[in-house]
C-alpha cells in the first residue's frame, strides 16, 4: 500500500510540473497517449510557446527534461550567450529550450541518428537562429559508426569499422570556422561513448562560456577551463531545483 501511495505521488508530482510547462491539455495527451503509444504526437509546450512532435513511448524518455529538476544558464549583461552548439541533439527539445532562453543566441544543433534528426528537422527547422546537422561531433574531421543503444537517446559514436551506419563528424572548430564564432557562449555535450572527447575546449577552439554535460545520466554543469565552477558550486549544481536559474 505503501509502495503504490509513493509511486502516485511521485506521478502526481510530475504531472504538475509538466502542466506548468506544457500546458493541463498537453500534460494530459503526453502522460495518457504516450505512455500507450509510439506514434508521433504533437503537443503545446506553452512555457515555449512552441509545439513539439515525438514519437510517444519511444521519445518519453525526453519528456523528462520538461518534468525532472533542471538547469538554466543565465545571461550575465558582461558576458550574454550568443552562441550555443547542442550536440547531441536528438530531437531538438533542448535546442528550443536554449532558443527560449537566450532568445538572441544563434545554435547549432547537432545529431547524428537519421530518424531522430527527421524530428529535430520538425520541431526546430523553422527557426533562422538554429542551424541543424545531420552529424556527429568528433575531435576532428572523421568518419565515423554509429551504433544503436536500448532507447532513442542511447545511440553511440565509435571509430569501431562495421559497427554500424556510417556518419560524418565534424570538430568543435570547424564549427567555429564555418560561422565565424570567436567563443563558444554554451557547449551542451550529450553524445553518448565521445564525451571524454571534450573533456577540455580544443587548443584552438577560442573560448567556452558554459558547458553541459551528461555523464552516466547525470548531468554536470561547469565553466570551461581556464575558470572552473568552485567545488561548492558544482556540488549544487548537480542537484538544482526545476528550471533553477544559476551561473559562474
């Protein structure tokens, strides 16, 4: 009894804040349908102003970015995020988080799965400030197999021959080059099997305001060397409240 008390309240909990984001209608369709089935849906995220389109069960797993704790970087008026490079975009949902955010930052989105990239195409190819690439992200120039993991955010890059479809990466400079960047305001690192790639910014990627990285479906968020978040600051933020707004 006890158990089945705290697994509804847990989903209580999570309904409500995916109303507050999206919506009672589109919290509605996203808990109910969804959950029942993988065919593509479109939903209001009024926090957006947006619609998203996913694949019901097979995307749900994204839907927790809207519901679970998380992140906000904020604009500093000395330092305001003009650029961002999500990689690892799957089907663009942080892409449109990022543009409502920091509504004057140009993005690069980056995802190398076919599918996935059809989606990230719907739900952010209307935008003039985010440029998409069907891509992955490398430490330079490769070809590369992308190998299929347990659900639609697992996919992994290797350098692995044969071990599945092959797809074109491209560097964080290159990047920079392309659009004439001199700095990086955001780097937003979830590619699963390369993130120890970018462990550091490239020796001659200019400068990184903020990066966001998933390690073991935890994420971490830091400045880029050479200016480090204090101990104490990454600590907290490991844990933020929803949308907490935070910076260093």
């Amino acid at each position: 009894m006890l158990n089945w008390l705290q697994r509804a309240l847990v989903f209580l909990a999570r309904f409500v804040a995916l109303w507050r984001v999206m919506g009672f209608t589109s919290a509605v369709r996203s808990f109910g349908l969804a959950r029942r089935s993988s065919r593509l849906i479109r939903v209001a995220v009024k926090q957006l102003g947006r619609d998203l389109h996913f694949r019901g069960r097979a995307d749900f797993g994204m839907l927790t970015h809207l519901y679970d704790p998380n992140y906000r970087i904020i604009d500093t008026a000395s330092r305001p995020v003009g650029t961002i490079i999500d990689a690892g975009a799957n089907i663009g949902l942080e892409s449109l988080r990022f543009r409502h955010n920091h509504p004057d930052a140009r993005i690069v989105a980056i995802e190398p799965d076919i599918e996935n990239f059809a989606l990230l195409r719907r739900n952010c190819g209307d935008d003039p400030r985010i440029e998409l690439f069907n891509l992955a992200l490398w430490s330079g120039p490769a070809t590369l197999a992308l190998r299929q993991g347990s659900n639609n955010e697992a996919f992994q890059v290797t350098t692995e021959a044969g071990a599945g479809p092959k797809v074109e990466a491209l560097s964080i400079e290159n990047i920079l080059t392309r659009f004439d960047w001199p700095r990086i305001g955001i780097l937003k690192l979830d590619i699963e099997g390369a993130n120890m790639k970018f462990s550091a910014p490239e020796p001659n990627a200019g400068s990184t305001g903020s990066t966001v990285s998933s390690w073991r479906s935890r994420t971490m968020i830091g400045r880029a060397q050479p200016n480090p978040c204090s101990k104490r600051s990454r600590a907290k933020r490991l844990t933020p409240r929803f949308w907490e707004r935070i910076s260093c």
